[in-house]
C-alpha cells in the first residue's frame, strides 16, 4: 500500500525554516512503527528563503535600558559585562563577531528567528530574558516635587466632596452617544451606530441609566458625572467645555415615622441645591428657563437657571419631563 504526503506551509505564518528537517524526522516515526512504509516525495516549488540580516548590537544602549545588575558576592549594583553578553549570544546559538575596542557586537540573526528579531532592541530583550529581569536593579527616581494642585482641580475636589456628602454617586460613561440634534457632530467612521456622534449634554445618558435601573426593579440611582459635552461643526467651528451634570429624587421618604411616603417634591429639590451652594459658599439666583436645548428633558415649568452674582449662567435646574419619565 502506497502512501502520499502533501506538504503545506502553515497558515498562520509561523516560520519554515526547519520544514525539509521536520517532514525526514515525521518519516522516520511513521516508519518505526510500519517498516515496510514506502515514502514518495515530490516538490513542486521552492521556498525563497530570507535573508540573513546583521544588527549592531551597543553595549552602551545595553546598560542604558537594562540598567544595573546586583553583585552576588558583595550585594552592590554594577553593570553586565561584555563577556557575560558574548555567553548569551552563544546560548541563542547566533553568529556575532565583536569589536572590543568600540564595545559592539555584529550579529547574523538565523534563519529561525528572522521573524522575531529584526532591531536591536529585540537583541536586548532577549539578554535581558536569559540573564532574568528579575536580577536587574529596581531604583525608582527621587521625587522632590510632586506638584500643585491647580484651581481646576481644587474646584471639583470640593464639588465632589459636596455631591458625595448629599448621597450622591459619581457617574462614568461615554462620550460618544447616538443623538438626533441639528448643532451634534457625528463621526465619520463610527463602529455602531450606538456611538456615532458626540454628547451635546450629560443628562440624556443620566435618564437613559436610571430608567435601565428601574426597569430591573433596582433603587432609584442618584449621581452626577463630570464630562465634556461638543457643539458645533468640526471643520469650521466646534465648542468643547466640561460640565457637571446630576440627577436625584424619585425615592420616596418621610420626615417623620407617623407620616406616608412621598416622593421628592421640585421645591424640595430645589431646598436641597440651594443648600448644596451654601455648603460651596456660592451664591446664585434663579430665572425663568428659556433654553429650547433641554424643552424634550425637562419639565416646561419646572425648570430654572441659575445665574451667579455678576449674570454669568452657572447652569440650570428642573424636574423630569413627564414624556421623557414615561419613555424610560
């Protein structure tokens, strides 16, 4: 019975080198076990075999990024030496020729490993492997000055510090949304349609994570989220800020043991913010909304903005439009 074997080239690109090798040493199994196994072999192509590329290998750059060695006998840091280099060049069984006097190897690397090895630094990764990371020096730099906080930061130090004291979690989520609005900046290659334009505010998302919540009858979630929100037009004129938005209420409580229930009321709601600015010792005073951006996300009239002292718009406040609530 006559058999015949195919040789194919693997298909996840490993490397063929040692192919001819592996097909006479596969041959000699199958033989041991069927001696009187008839063995045809037929080529129909050859392989262009790559190659053999040379890398200067600096000793310099060796100590530079493998740092230091500890000294067996003394426990003192010192440097690898050249003759310890050349040994692990031999062990990688590589064909090197080395200059003393300027301190570098010229290596030949084989035809094995022609595809993991191509730079320098692929040289030193693999001293470093055989010597053992673990035997080099860790010395972390001394840090004099670890810096100040800026008035960027101190600001939203205190605010979170605030938020969390009122119960409040802080948020994370996407910068990329799906939003149908005329002034949104959508992306040109998106990955889904669900993140294909650029949040205009953080409160859609708010509402959106608090109606997923109650939908698996879990507790209302109070948070706030710091984000940047994008407007505008990407190649003429866009405008990027970072904001801080929250949402809170809608659990029911009661002052006293004897009382029912009820839910957050808006001027409640609005005690509770006034309060959250005295405690920020800031203060403000509150307008009729005429923001049509937040007409589809809060109440008509029960929305408010808050202004600052010299007219500046510090933000706006209100209650949940009942479409909105519903759809959630």
């Amino acid at each position: 019975m006559d058999f015949v074997l195919i040789g194919q080239r693997y298909e996840k690109g490993l490397n063929n080198s040692s192919f001819i090798q592996s097909l006479i040493r596969l041959i000699s199994l199958l033989k041991i076990s069927n001696p009187e196994l008839v063995c045809k072999i037929h080529t129909t192509s050859q392989v262009e075999q790559p190659k053999l590329s040379k890398i200067t290998l600096k000793y310099e750059n060796i100590i530079e990024i493998l740092g230091p060695i500890r000294d067996e006998l003394n426990n003192q840091p010192t440097q690898l030496l050249p003759i310890q280099i050349t040994n692990y060049l031999n062990r990688l069984n590589f064909i090197f020729s080395f200059d003393k006097n300027n301190s570098i190897w010229i290596v030949e690397v084989p035809i094995s490993r022609v595809d993991d090895i191509q730079r320098e630094i692929d040289l030193i990764e693999e001293i470093g492997r055989l010597h053992g990371f673990n035997n080099f020096v860790t010395d972390l730099p001394n840090i004099y000055n670890i810096g100040k906080e800026d008035f960027s930061y101190q600001v939203r130090k205190k605010l979170t510090s605030c938020f969390l004291n009122e119960g409040l979690n802080e948020l994370i989520q996407y910068s990329l949304v799906n939003e149908k609005v005329s002034n949104n900046i959508q992306l040109i290659n998106p990955l889904i349609t669900d993140y294909s334009t650029l949040r205009t505010s953080l409160l859609p998302k708010l509402i959106q994570i608090i109606g997923e919540n109650v939908k698996q009858s879990n507790n209302i979630l109070e948070g706030f989220e710091y984000g940047h929100v994008f407007s505008g037009d990407i190649d003429s004129n866009y405008i990027e800020k970072e904001v801080v938005s929250g949402i809170f209420g809608g659990l029911k409580s009661k002052r006293q043991w004897n009382e029912t229930s009820t839910t957050l009321s808006w001027f409640e709601a609005k005690g509770k913010i006034e309060e959250l600015f005295k405690k920020l010792n800031i203060s403000v005073f509150w307008k009729n909304s005429t923001l049509a951006t937040y007409e589809n996300v809060l109440h008509p009239y029960r929305t408010a903005e808050l202004y600052l002292p010299d007219q500046s718009s510090l933000g706006i406040f209100g209650q949940i439009h009942p479409i909105a609530a519903k759809k959630k």
